[in-house]
C-alpha cells in the first residue's frame, strides 16, 4: 500500500508544482497586466486631473466672462433704459416742437393775412395822401393866390381911403370947392347916382407894388 501512496505523492506533488508554477505565473502575468492596467488608470487619471485643472482655469476664465458679460450687459441695460428716457422725452420735445411748428405756420399765415392787409391799407394811405399832396398843392397854390389878391384889395382898399380923405380934403378947402363949382358951372355932368360914381373904375397895380385907382376912359 505504501508502494502506490508514494509515487502518487509524487506525482500530486509535481502536479501541485505545476499548478503553483503556472498560477504563479499566471499571477505574476496578471500583476504585470495590473500594474500596467493600473499605470495607465494613474496616466489617464494623472491627464484627467490636468484636463479637470485645465477644464477648471477654463471655467474660472468662462466665470470671469461671464461676469464681464454681465456688468456689460447691465452697463448696456442702463444704457438702453437711458436711451429710452431720452428718446421718449426727444419724441415729446419733437412733439411738442411740432405742435409749435402748426402754430408758428399758423401765425405766420395770420400774420401773411395781416402784412397783405397792412400792404393794401398803406396803397390806399398812399393814394390818399397823394391826393391830398395834390389837394393841398392845389389849395397851397389857392392860399398864394388869395394872398395876391387880398394884398391887391388891401392896396386897392388904401387907395380907396387915400382918394376918399383926399376927396374930403378938397371939399373941406373953401378954394377946391369954389373950382370945383367953377368946373361944374362950365361942364355940367348928368345926375349923379352911386352907379355913376363907381361904374367903370378900376386898380393898377405897378412894377414896384404900389397901386392906385385909374379913372375910366
């Protein structure tokens, strides 16, 4: 019995070191597979580390961006409610420039109205005054007349008193009277009436301005 229990030992025995070696082996290849496996797990986690720190300034640069943007789209928000506020306040001002735009247009066609109104008044003012230019020429030439005429009756009213005192001079002088008698006595005239005394007496009137009164012929 211990004849067959040896050689079977042994043979259990080399294959029990057959199957250490080759789990061994396989171990060792699966070691050398895993500690590749686990190399490449470091690299790939070693560059996903960079990728998450290079992805990580990316996002601090993103959220610095976007802060930018923010401040600049609130800086454009102001401004575009400021550009609202005026352009709502210019397009009351147009507005309001409009309406006095209406008014003015409309003042100045009153005043268009006035100006041909006053322009037709000042034709008829001048027409007027041209013809009362022309009346008071008239009247001027008139007045001129008057005034020779009424110097000419003024010098033919002297001379009417001078020949009347003169007249009573000589029938206050005893002598005159006595030769006018003398005068009548030889050369009778007919009746005398006042028609007779004043008919056919004239003035003349000479180049220095005197004037005295002519008998008729």
């Amino acid at each position: 019995m211990k004849s067959y229990l040896t050689p079977t030992l042994a043979v259990v025995s080399v294959l029990l070191a057959v199957v250490l070696f080759i789990t061994k082996r396989s171990d060792n290849a699966q070691m050398e597979a895993d500690a590749g496996a686990f190399a490449d797990c470091s690299n790939r986690l070693e560059t996903a580390q960079s990728q998450l720190t290079a992805r990580g300034e990316q996002m601090v640069l993103l959220s610095n961006r976007l802060d930018e943007c923010q401040s600049a789209s609130a800086t454009l928000s102001n401004r575009l409610t400021e550009a609202q506020s005026t352009l709502a306040l210019q397009t009351e001002q147009i507005t309001g420039l409009n309406r006095q735009v209406v008014e003015t247009a409309a003042e100045n066609r009153d005043l268009s109205r006035r100006v041909t109104d006053l322009t037709n008044q000042v034709a008829a003012l001048t027409g007027r005054i041209a013809d009362t230019e022309a009346s008071l020429s008239r009247t001027n030439a008139d007045l001129v007349q008057l005034h020779k005429d009424y110097a000419l009756l003024e010098n033919r009213f002297r001379c009417d008193v001078a020949e009347r005192v003169v007249a009573e001079r000589k029938f206050n002088n005893l002598a005159e009277v006595r030769a006018q008698l003398k005068k009548l006595m030889k050369y009778p005239t007919p009746w005398v009436t006042p028609q007779s005394v004043y008919a056919g007496l004239d003035v003349e009137v000479k180049s220095n301005g005197t004037v005295h009164v002519i008998s008729p012929e």
